[in-house]
C-alpha cells in the first residue's frame, strides 16, 4: 500500500474515534477529515467537492432536519 492509502486508513479511523467522543459535531468531524484529504494530495478538489452536488447529500440533510423537528 502506498502512503495515500494510509493517510486514508488513519483518516477513517480517526474520524470514527472522534465521532464515538462525541464532543465535535459530525458535520464538523466529516469537513475536517475532507480537508485533511485534500491538504496531504488525497482528494483534489473536484473530488472533495463533489459529494454536495449529489441527491444522497441533499436527501440526508433533509431528514436530519426532520428527524430534529
């Protein structure tokens, strides 16, 4: 395995750890680990990004907000 799948490996388990803490918001935990992806050459932008244009994202946020209600 290269270092990106690495970086990727000790991401994933960091946010889970973080996340299982829950003393940081998840929206937060999940935008932190994007850009830690980005800055190490991971992710290039588009990639980064391109999760807010899908319907998945959209669909997500709206029940959260639901569910809240």
């Amino acid at each position: 395995m290269d270092i990106y799948a690495w970086i990727t490996i000790v991401t994933v388990i960091a946010v889970i750890g973080v996340l299982l803490l829950k003393k940081i918001r998840t929206d937060a935990v999940f935008l932190m680990a994007i850009g830690i992806l980005f800055v190490t050459g991971v992710l290039d932008a588009s990639e980064a990004c391109s999760g807010f244009s899908s319907s998945a994202v959209v669909v997500t946020g709206v029940l959260t907000v639901v569910v809240t209600a």
